[in-house]
C-alpha cells in the first residue's frame, strides 16, 4: 500500500489534453470552470463529477473510458 503523499492516477485527463493538443486553460474555459479546478484534475488532486467527466470526453471527440486510467494496470 502507498503512502498518504502518492497520489492514485484516476484519471487521464491531462494526457488525453496532451494527446489533442489542448491546454488545461482552454478546457476551463470551455466547462467555465475555474482553471485551478482543472489544475487539480490534471494532477489527480481532485476528479470531476461523473457528468463533466462526459462533457469533457464530448470537447475531447473521445469516450469517457479514455479519460479513466485502466485499472488492470495499476
């Protein structure tokens, strides 16, 4: 087991921002979110909701399951 300080990677979000060439600034905007909170995000400090997780697969052009990292591999 890991200690407090490792944080679990949940998410892909920052990868998937890399891979389409997107910035996690452009994202707050496009959610109207505050681009601490997508900070956060992209750093697995916090997650979104399930239903922003959907909104930012549709800005993405991809499918939630991209932005989730696979648990098999952890």
């Amino acid at each position: 087991m890991g200690t407090k300080t490792e944080r679990q990677k949940l998410n892909r979000i920052k990868a998937v921002l890399a891979e389409t060439g997107h910035t996690g600034k452009w994202l707050a905007e496009q959610l109207g979110k505050d681009p601490v909170t997508v900070s956060k995000w992209c750093t697995n400090t916090s997650q979104p909701d399930l239903y922003t997780l959907n909104n930012i697969a549709k800005l993405l052009n991809t499918e939630n399951r991209e932005l989730i990292c696979n648990w098999s591999s952890l």
